[in-house]
C-alpha cells in the first residue's frame, strides 16, 4: 500500500474513533520524552484540522487528524512533551451540550504545542516546574478583577508534570515566560 494511502487510512480510522488501528500502522516515537499530566484543546484554525504525527517532527508520518471545529477546540490529555512538540491521547470533539462527545483519536500521538490552548487557574507563572518556585509573573491584577483566565498564552513550549512551560501576558502586561500550574481544558468556564 502507498505510503500516502496508509496516511490517509490513519486519518480516517482516527477520525472515525476506532479503537484498534492496523496492524501496519507505524509506532510512536517516545524516546526522550518528559512526562506530563495536563489537559488542553486545539487550537489550530486550519479547517482541514491538526495533524497528529508518530514522532515529535514535522517530516513524521501523519497517524492522524484533530477535526477543525467552529466552536469549540477538540480536547485531550498531554502526557508528554519534547523539542516543542506535545505527546496527547483521548482526544474528543466535545459539545457542551446535550449531546455526547465523540472520540476522535485514542492514541498517543504528537502534535505542535503552539496548535494547543488551555485555561490556567494558578495566580503565577514560576522560574521552574515546582510550586515552590520564584513567581516570574502574577497572573492577576492589583484588585483581582482579572485573574488567570485571563492570561492570554502567546506560546507553549513544553510541559513536565503538571506545570507547563509558557509565555503569557496579562492583559496590558508584559509577555513573559515560565511554568504555570492547574492547567485546564474547560472551554466555557473557568476550572477549580
């Protein structure tokens, strides 16, 4: 089988949520990964969706697609990240409604950490991965009328543990980069 008819094989067996993928299908590249216990959403605008690749490259064999969705971003769970990239499993088109959510890749997988996006309910962004850390930026204003949630992420480089290495600013803030913790995947509201 052509190496593109296997690619697109992936795609749609991802995309139709099947659990077992071919037998043939490529495996995932892990080695040197550092592990992670985050959540996020897509954040890619491309309508025809974001790639999710069998190693943290651009030039890995395409395993399968996150769907571009007017409202709402698909959701899953990073467990992983290296060189820019984010290792992510259980991913589901979510409705916020009564209607179910729809598995639209098992997993694992990779995809680029600057096509991701998530809530941060921490009050600061650390020198390091600890909660203990020097505080780099305080994700709140003076009367605490705007807080975390309202950190806009300009970029996601990594995560280790539950901390993920970002650049944020406040609104009217500087743009700094650090660790925030309590990350969340909840779209239409603040997590606690």
């Amino acid at each position: 089988m052509p190496r593109l008819d296997r690619i697109l094989l992936l795609a749609a067996v991802s995309l139709l949520g099947l659990a077992a993928a071919p037998a043939w299908a490529e495996s995932v590249d892990t080695a040197g990964v550092t592990a992670c216990k985050i959540s996020g959403w897509s954040a890619d605008p491309d309508p025809a969706g974001l790639n999710v690749r069998a190693a943290a490259r651009k030039d890995a064999a395409v395993i399968g697609v996150l769907p571009h969705q007017p409202d709402y971003g698909v959701e899953f769970e990073i467990i992983g990240s290296l060189n820019g990239w984010l290792l992510i499993r259980n991913a589901q088109a979510v409705s916020y409604s009564d209607a179910p959510d729809k598995k639209v890749f098992a997993g694992p997988g990779w995809i680029f950490a600057d096509k991701v996006q998530f809530e941060i309910n921490a009050l600061a962004l650390r020198a390091r991965p600890q909660a203990d850390a020097p505080v780099v930026l305080e994700l709140h204003n003076a009367d605490h009328s705007e807080g975390p949630d309202s950190a806009a992420i300009d970029h996601v480089y990594g995560c280790q543990g539950a901390f993920a290495d970002v650049e944020v600013h406040m609104p009217e803030g500087p743009h700094k980069r650090g660790w925030a913790t309590r990350i969340c995947s909840n779209q239409v509201t603040t997590c606690s």
